[in-house]
C-alpha cells in the first residue's frame, strides 16, 4: 500500500512547482518526501491500530500538503482518515471524509487515487449492509488496476468481493464461489509486502473453510493469519484470528482450548478498547482545546483567589450594596419593559394567526376549486374526445383508402395522447391532494411485469428498440402489495426510456435483495441507452413539466410528469427514486419495494364465473341493448358501434324515458350515462331497481370514477365504463355480463 501512496503524491511534485514560485524546488522536494513519509506510516498505525500516532501523522501531512497546495495528498489523506474512522466503526464521518477525498480527485482527474477510494467506498457500503453499491465501487476500482496491471490492488479487489459475497449469504454456492475470490487473491498476493491485508485473506479463508465443515483446513488458514498478525502487531487481526479459532476449537469439541482463545480474543479487545479510547481523548483535546481551557480556568481561578484575599470586608460590603442596589432598579425597569413589548408582541402575534387562518382558508378554497376545476374540465373534455376516438374507429372499419387511413390513425393517435394527458394530470392531482391510498392485495409479480411489457412492446418495436428482462427465480410467485400501481410506476419508467431510446437496448430487471421471514425486500432497475440525462438537470427532472432540456422536449414531445407520478407514487409506499445518467450515454432508474410473501389457501371453490364459456362478439348477436345518453353524437356512436354486431338498440334522450322503458320493456342490458337534464344516470338506475334487480346496468361514463367507485356499486350498477373507452374493453366487459346473465338464467 505504500507503494501507492508513493506513487500517487510523487506525481504532482512538480505540479506543485510551478504552483508555488515562493518556495524553492528543494524545499518542495523535501516537503513532498515528507508528505510520503506521514502517509505511508498513518497507514501502517491505522493497521496496527495505533489511532493516535495514526491522527498526529496524518495532521502534519495534511498541513504540509496545504502548504504546497497539493491536493493529491489532501485527498489521499482524507481517504487514509476515512480507513481509520472505517475500522473504529464511525461509518458516516467516513463516508464524509472520503466524499471529500473523491470530489477532489474528480475534479483534478486522478483515476488512481479515485481507484484508491473507490476500493474504501466498497468497504463501507458492504458495512452499511449495501451489497450492490459496493459491488458497483469495487468493479470501478477493479477496471482502473486491471488497465495498469497492479496486481497488489486486483488482489485486494477479489479479497473485498469474497467479504462481500459472504455476507449476502451463507448457502453452499455462495461459499463456493466466496472460496474462487479468495483463491484468485491468494495468487494475486503471493509476493505482496502487504502484511494486513495477507493476514485478512488467511482469516477470510478460515472463516469460508469453517462454514463448509472443513475444519482442519480452517484451522490452518487461522493458524496463518495469527502468525502474520502477531508478527506484524496487527492488533484486530490477532483478536478476530483468536476468536476465530475459539470457533474451530469449539467445533473440534475441544472445548478447554477454545475457552482459552476467548480469553486471549477478550483481552485483544479490551486493549484495543483502551488504545481507541485514549486515541478519541487526544482527538477531543487537539480538536475542541480542552487542555488549553483547563490551564485557562485554573489561572483564572487562582487570579481570582488573589483579588479576593486582597479586598478588605467593609468596602466589599459597601461595593455589594451598591451593586445590589443598582440591580433591583435595573430589574424593575426591565420588568415594565418587558411587559410592554410582551403586550405588542401579543398583538402582532395574534394579527399574524388571524392573516395565517385566513390564507389558510383561503389556499384549502384554492386547491378545493383546483379539484372541482379539474373534474369538471375533465368532463367536458372527455365528452368530445368519446366523439373524436369512436368516430375514428367507425371510420376505420369502413375500408378507408391508405391516405384517409393514414390520416385517421394520426387522429386517433392524438385523441389517446390527449387522453393520456388528461389521466396524467389527474393521477397527479390526487396524489398532491393525499387522495391516493395503498392498496394490499396478493398478484404475480413477474406476471404483472410481463404484462407490462407486452403492452409497451409494440411502442419498443416502433423505435427498433430491444426489452431485456431479467426476474430473479428466488422471488416468491405470490406477493402481497398494490399491483396497479407497481404497473403505473413501470409503465411510466419503461415508457420514457422507450421514449428516448432509437435503436438501442433497454433491461428490466428484478433482484431480491434479501428475505426476513415472510418479508421480501426487491430492487428494480429498469437501464437503457437512450439520450441520458445531464447533471445539472437530474436534481429537476422528477419536479412537475420538467424535461431534459428544450431540444429533448422539441425532438421528443410529452409533458414531463412521468417522472413526477412515479416520485409520488414511490413515496406513498415508503421508496424513493434514484437515477445515475449521462448525457449521450444512457439512464438508470432505480428503486427498492418491500412486499410480503403470499401463499394461496388451498381447496378454493370454483365460481360460477367459470362456467362461462369464452367470450367472443357472437354473444351480443340479437341482444336488446338500451342506451341512455342526452348527447346525440354519442348516441349515434355507440349505437352504431353495436348493431355493427347485430345488437338491438333503443335509446333513451333521458332518465325519466329510461325508466319507463326499461318498466315496460325487456333488455338484456342498459348502459346508463351519468350526468343528464331532469334526473341523473343514478337516479334513474336507483328506480330501475326497484322493479329490477337482475338487468345489468352498466355506467358508460366521462366522470372522474376513481373517488366515486363505491358511490356507483352501492346505487345499483354493476359495472363501469370510463369515457373515451377502448372498444376491446367496451366490448368485452359487455360481453361478460351478458354471458353472466345467461349462466345466471
């Protein structure tokens, strides 16, 4: 390791020349030499846990190196210091300093020191128990040393992945494979100075041989590890090689040895307590000065002492009098001061709450005329875009030529993105308004993506655009969550890297994480190499209408509230969202979920809903079908979009007709609009039940339905249909309850 250490603050020597024409080359030199020196020796007493020796070295150096200004070795000593918080256990000031450490090194380019670092952030995420971001780290630091050829550091590369592997899980491929990374160190550091880390191997070793049960094999990659620690004065290494071999005694049943090691482990510990307790003393001491405030109280309680013997007892009491004196007028002049700024303060405190009430009432007024805008708007914007997308579908099923054919599927095209928007902006609504609940119901998971992804393939194929998807076996086939909007997030964050992605390759794959009982813990990443996503623009790109840039916008089109939903949605079920992107290289969106295992009762009773033959148009063949619609355009749509497959229609201009239709006549079905001159859609279905329980009614609707589902079910209907409809839906769920009755008849 020193040799690194060497190596990388040896390379800006004469950088900091040129830096500081005040100084002369030697001086430089020789300041340099000495920077070497500090760290080379701060990381062998962070290894023999020497953690004072280990602060004062790494001090001088840092004051040396801001001399010159030679950031490398500021850099580097913020990385060493990050190891040595790393092994006293202090993971976030760690991570703190060697985030300092980094931004220096990225800023001036220094891939080694960046390697050097990237190699202790591997370490501290496998502390902070986040196997995959260490992974990520360790692969960067291993593509730097594999380029150079450092064998030392690949060594020290496969040692870290067989730690890490390890403590993912115990199961016997997992061991196997921990055993080939620590194999592959082994000869990577078979001519290695590097005493701590060869006595690391030999314990991981021991520690990989003794879960497999091979014991006597354990006991020898021990017996290594403590001679090297021993020798070396390793102090943590000789305490877990100890307690290492109390294990393999035990197991061995050799019970008087294994105690033996214990006590010697025990008493490793305790000297290692006392060296970091006495190092943290010093550390407090240098760093907040108590030593200095010490001297400086026990002077002044000494002057003090002095000029009290000094005073004689009739002017001390005179002086006393006087001050005391003077202290009850200051007092009470205080007091009334006091109490005419605490009437004012009441006063302004009390306009203050009144303005709050009132801009309280006055933003709940806001947002209560936000929704009611939003749901009216919605309406009526959704009545002529029924017209727009059904007289489309009529049109093209009339044998258009290709140019009329082209046209329409443009019209129909912007009628569905038109109609995505306007869903966009209500999802959006909701869930800033707290609408939105989380529903805990059992699916299928790798179905539910699955099903995904075949409604966005097509869309993939368009951009000549390739889906990848992985899903880890180890997830349990039953899960209990909330699957619509586990499909919303996916359809948003697959969507847009279709989107942005021309001929390129996007993966979706699922990982679990781990498993606790009937607690399954996933990570999603859905990665493309489509435009990617600009620093400076990935802090806003999840804020509402927020996009890459004006170009992207331009070439690409949308709203920008994709991201935003998903953001939303993400926070409602306790995540949140990452993003690592590169403009020009492609974007990666990241999240984790937390679900409970779900295991299917047995013996479930068939229900009558599978006595229903498959459902196909022939069933609507002469079906009486009543349409109550006010607007003549939609009555003339569906009703046309019906008898093309032999439907019997009647229609209804209102609910007081449909009502005494439906009394004097028989229908297999009424589709039933909602809002109508003289009484509503639910009125009228309210009559109509009166007299008939058994017709299916079914709601053919523009209303926002998300917060009035309960409403529409309890006044009698059976089933909805939100406007504008894709005619398969339209189609099948009238299928279904005609094929319904007909079982139930």
């Amino acid at each position: 390791m020193r040799k690194l250490l060497f190596l990388i603050v040896s390379l800006f020597c004469f950088n900091s020349t040129f830096a500081f024409q005040e100084k002369s080359e030697l001086e430089i030199a020789e300041i340099n030499t000495k920077i070497v020196e500090l760290l080379g020796e701060a990381e062998i007493s962070v290894n023999v846990l020497n953690f004072e020796k280990a602060h004062q070295q790494l001090d001088t150096a840092l004051e040396l190196s801001n001399q010159i200004d030679n950031k490398k070795s500021i850099a580097l000593s913020s990385s060493i210091l990050s190891q040595l918080l790393y092994i006293r256990h202090d993971i976030p000031k760690a991570i703190t300093e060697l985030e300092r450490a980094i931004s220096i090194q990225l800023e001036m380019d220094d891939k080694e020191g960046l390697a050097y670092s990237y190699l202790t952030y591997a370490k501290l995420f496998n502390s902070a128990n986040a196997p995959e971001r260490a992974i990520k780290y360790l692969n960067l630091a291993q593509e730097y040393y594999e380029e150079k050829n450092q064998i030392e550091f690949l060594g020290i590369v496969e040692l870290n992945r067989a730690m890490i592997t390890l403590g993912i899980s115990q199961s016997k491929e997992n061991l196997n494979l921990a055993l080939t990374y620590l194999n592959n160190a082994k000869v990577y550091l078979k001519d290695s100075d590097n005493n701590y880390e060869l006595s690391r191997l030999y314990y991981y070793r021991a520690r990989n041989y003794l879960s497999l049960e091979e014991i006597t094999q354990a006991e020898l990659e021990a017996l290594k590890s403590i001679k090297i620690a021993k020798e070396n004065n390793l102090g943590g290494m000789v305490m877990y090689s100890y307690d290492l071999l109390s294990q393999i005694k035990e197991e061995q049943r050799k019970y008087s040895q294994s105690l033996s090691y214990l006590k010697l482990s025990n008493n490793v510990r305790d000297s290692i307590f006392n060296i970091s307790k006495e190092a943290l003393a010093v550390e407090a001491n240098t760093r907040y000065g108590v030593d200095a405030m010490r001297t400086n109280m026990a002077e002044l309680t000494e002057q003090n002492a002095e000029q009290e013997k000094s005073l004689k007892v009739n002017k001390l009491t005179t002086i006393l009098s006087v001050a005391l004196i003077t202290i009850l007028s200051l007092l009470t002049l205080s007091l009334y001061k006091n109490n005419n700024l605490r009437a004012r303060a009441n006063d302004l405190l009390q306009n203050k709450n009144d303005e709050l009430t009132l801009a309280k009432e006055n933003a709940e007024k806001a947002s209560l005329a936000k929704a009611q805008f939003l749901s009216t708007i919605t309406h009526e914007l959704r009545t002529p875009l029924y017209a727009v997308t059904g007289l489309t579908h009529l049109l093209l099923e009339e044998s258009p030529t290709e140019n009329q054919k082209e046209h329409l599927n443009s019209l129909k095209f912007s009628g569905e993105y038109l109609l995505s928007l306007i869903n966009n902006i209500l999802d959006l609504n909701k869930l800033e308004a707290k609408k939105v609940e989380v529903l805990d119901t059992s699916f299928n998971l790798e179905k539910r993506i699955s099903d995904v992804l075949v409604a966005l393939k097509n869309s993939a194929d368009e951009k000549k655009t390739k889906l990848h998807y992985y899903f880890d076996p180890d997830i349990p086939k039953k899960l209990k969550g909330d699957p619509l909007k586990i499909s919303q997030i996916l359809i948003n964050l697959v969507g847009n890297s279709i989107k942005f992605t021309e001929e390129g390759d996007i993966w979706i794959n699922v990982n679990r994480v781990n498993q606790v009982g009937q607690s399954v813990f996933l990570h999603f990443e859905i990665k493309d190499t489509g435009e990617g996503i600009s620093k400076e623009k990935q802090s806003s790109i999840f804020e509402n209408f927020t996009q890459g840039s004006l170009q992207i916008n331009r070439k690409f089109g949308g709203t920008g509230l994709g991201l935003s939903i998903v953001k939303n949605l993400l926070n409602l079920m306790n995540s949140e969202i990452y993003l690592d992107s590169e403009f020009g290289k492609g974007s990666t969106f990241s999240f984790d979920l937390k679900f409970e295992a779900f295991e299917q009762a047995e013996g479930v009773a068939v229900s009558q809903l599978a006595k229903i033959a498959p459902l196909t148009n022939d069933i609507m063949h002469n079906k009486k079908i009543l349409i109550v619609e006010d607007n003549k355009i939609n009555q003339m749509i569906t009703r046309k979009i019906l008898e093309k497959h032999n439907v019997i229609c009647d229609l209804a201009d209102n609910g007081t007709i449909a009502v005494e239709k439906a009394s004097n006549n028989y229908f297999d079905l009424i589709l039933m609009d909602i809002h109508m001159p003289g009484i509503s859609g639910i009125e009228a279905t309210v009559l109509i039940r009166k007299f008939d329980d058994k017709i299916p009614i079914v709601a053919l609707t523009a209303v926002t339905l998300d917060e009035n589902l309960d409403e529409f079910y309890l006044n009698g209907f059976t089933d909805i249909i939100p406007k504008p409809y894709k005619i398969e839906e339209f189609f099948s769920k009238i299928n279904f309850h005609l094929s319904k009755r007909n079982v139930t008849v």
